[in-house]
C-alpha cells in the first residue's frame, strides 16, 4: 500500500474510532442522566415485601415446629410437659411460641391457668 493510502486509512480508521468512543460516551452519560438522584430516590415509595409460606408449618422457627410436633403426635400436652420437649426455654417463651401458633389456627386451649390443654387442629 502506499503512503498516502495509508495515511487516508489511518484518518478514517482515527475519525471512525473517535465517533465510537463518543457515541459510547453519550449513551453512558444518558443511561446515568436517566437513573433518579439521591433526593428522588429518598421520594420514592419504600414497599414492605413479605414472603408469605403456605403450609402448617409457615413462618415458624425450629423450636415452634419441634413443639407443634409434639402436640400433633399426642392427645393434648400441657406448658410443663413442653417444656421439656423443647428444652433451655423460659416459661415465658413458650407462652409466646403458643400464642403466636393460636393466632395461627394451627393449635387451640383448652382450659386455664396451669390445667390448660393444648391441642394441634
């Protein structure tokens, strides 16, 4: 090729690699015009996504899964002998595990006080 071949080649190849390099410039700067500021990222809406579990067992933790095993597997049990079914719990944590499984549906009372009764449905 001779020289003046090249040269022109080299100036098109020069003109047609700055005209990419800009393009790729502009269409970076416009993807980062579009995204919102920090001010309208603070208007949005925030949402609370909840994962809801179908099933008997959903949202329970290993220890109110362990008790609702033992009620389903018996004809009633009450608060002493869960206790020792789930061992290293307070009183008062069972307590909560129970209610929280009543507003479940998934267990019922039967009775008060210390002769209470608890019963898988």
């Amino acid at each position: 090729m001779s020289e003046r071949k090249s040269k022109g080649l080299g100036i098109i190849l020069g003109i047609i690699g700055v005209g990419a390099v800009a393009y790729l410039l502009l269409k970076k700067k416009r993807s980062i015009e579009d995204r919102p500021s920090i001010h309208e990222e603070e208007a949005l809406p925030r949402r609370n996504i909840r994962i809801v579990k179908k099933g008997a067992d959903a949202g329970l933790n290993s220890r109110q899964k362990k008790l609702l095993d033992a009620i389903s597997g018996s004809n009633g049990l009450n608060t002493m002998s869960m206790l020792k079914v789930v061992r290293n719990t307070t009183d008062r944590t069972l307590r909560r595990d129970l209610n929280r499984m009543m507003e479940m549906g998934l267990v019922y009372k039967q009775g008060s006080t210390k002769s209470s009764k608890y019963f898988a449905k």
